[in-house]
C-alpha cells in the first residue's frame, strides 16, 4: 500500500523512477544527460519530469535513510561550506564524527552564532546521533559562542570540549568533497527550498556508500537493492 501511494500516478514504472534519481543525486549528471540515457534504454521522458522526481523523492529518500543509519561516536568535527542559489551563496554547515560518519547538515542564508546554533539543534536531534564529547572548529568566532549559549540552555553537555585550530579540521574538509563536485555540476540550485531537497538527497547517497547503515553495502548493486527495499520495492 505504502509503494502504490508514493508511486501513485505515475506514468512509469517505480523502479525506473528511482533510477533516475540515484543516478542524479549520486553522479555529475545533468537532467539532460539523465534524458539521454533513457533514451538509450528505450524510454523517452522529458527532463523537467525527471527533475520533478528528484525534487519528489530526493528528500523522501533522505528521511528514509535516516532510520537504518548506526550511531555516530562523540567526537564531532563541525564546518561549513559554500553553495550558489539563484546566482548568490548560502552556506552548509556540515559535521562529521572523527570516522567521517555524516552526522547532519544545514543550510543558512547567514553566517553567524545563530546560524550555528540552529545547525547544533539540528544535529542533536536524531536518535543516531551521541551528544559530543569533543567538537572540533576551525577559527570561526561564531561556534564557541553557539556552544556556550547551549549549555546555557542544557541542550549541550558543560563538560564539552571546544578544539579551534585552523588546519585540524581536515576531516570534515575532505568530507565536503562529493557535496562540493556535485552542486557544482549543477551551475547553481533556483531557490532555497529546491536546494535544502535536492541536498537531503545528495547528503543520503555518501551515507549509504560510508557504510553507515546497517545492512553492508558492498557495490552498486546492493546500494539500489536497498533504495528500493526503503521505498517498498521487491529486490
């Protein structure tokens, strides 16, 4: 019943649907490219309908990630990068733990110790998440002052450990890698909303290839088996 709701409508067949968009979250490919390669398999679909499934279940598949993922350990490394909306750059915050498990993200039109503060919120939330012990900065003024007005709040331990250098925080810096290629691929995203989707999608795809779910993820092969066991698809 839960595949026939999400696929409701449709003109094609789910698993053609969640090719598409594995392929586009995961790969430097354009809609147009996607097009193309349907078209090789027989298929023609307009690319403004692939980018309506990705708009659709990017984020669908984000959320559905979220519930197999394994916990993180307590030793969080914390940046944040760039990326272009409607021709102007926003920043996503992104953190790691020190086994470069993603933790969460977050996307802000602003650079600030309130931007920071939503982002620890956020990535305090999920169940697969441990409180840090140690949080790992660069020389951003704006995290020791978030981390401070949390504890204040009890909605972070006293006891934890602030580390601010600039060059210690490769880790997360090196995670950004995939994010970073992939937007760029995309010349720039057209609103703030279709960014945050598009990038719940894109953040889930380095998720299940860090082997942070539960099941192993070995190839590609058992990658798309278990997108579609999540939405529901016999393997």
């Amino acid at each position: 019943m839960e595949k026939e709701s999400l696929f409701k409508w449709k003109h094609y067949q789910p698993d053609i649907i969640l090719l598409t968009v594995r392929w586009y979250l995961r790969y430097n490919l354009s809609f147009r490219d996607l097009v193309e390669l349907m078209e090789g398999r027989g298929l023609s679909i307009a690319h403004t309908i692939i980018m309506s499934w990705v708009h659709q279940y990017g984020p669908e598949l984000g959320e559905r990630v979220r519930r197999h993922l394994k916990l993180t350990n307590d030793s969080w490394r914390v940046d944040e990068t760039y990326v272009k909306v409607k021709v102007k750059w926003v920043y996503l915050y992104r953190a790691v733990d020190s086994e470069r498990n993603t933790i969460d993200f977050y996307l802000s039109k602003t650079r600030d110790h309130q931007a920071a503060k939503r982002f620890f919120k956020k990535a305090l939330r999920p169940f697969y998440v441990l409180n840090p012990r140690v949080i790992t900065v660069d020389k951003n003024p704006a995290y020791p002052i978030a981390i401070e007005e949390l504890k204040k709040e009890k909605k972070m331990r006293v006891c934890i450990q602030i580390r601010q250098g600039k060059y210690i925080n490769n880790i997360v810096e090196q995670d950004h890698r995939f994010i970073k290629k992939r937007v760029r691929a995309m010349l720039g995203l057209k609103s703030f909303r279709t960014a945050k989707n598009i990038l719940s999608g894109i953040e889930a795809m380095p998720m299940i290839k860090k082997k942070q779910v539960h099941q192993g993820m070995k190839s590609a092969q058992n990658q798309k088996e278990f997108i579609h066991k999540l939405f529901g698809l016999a393997s």
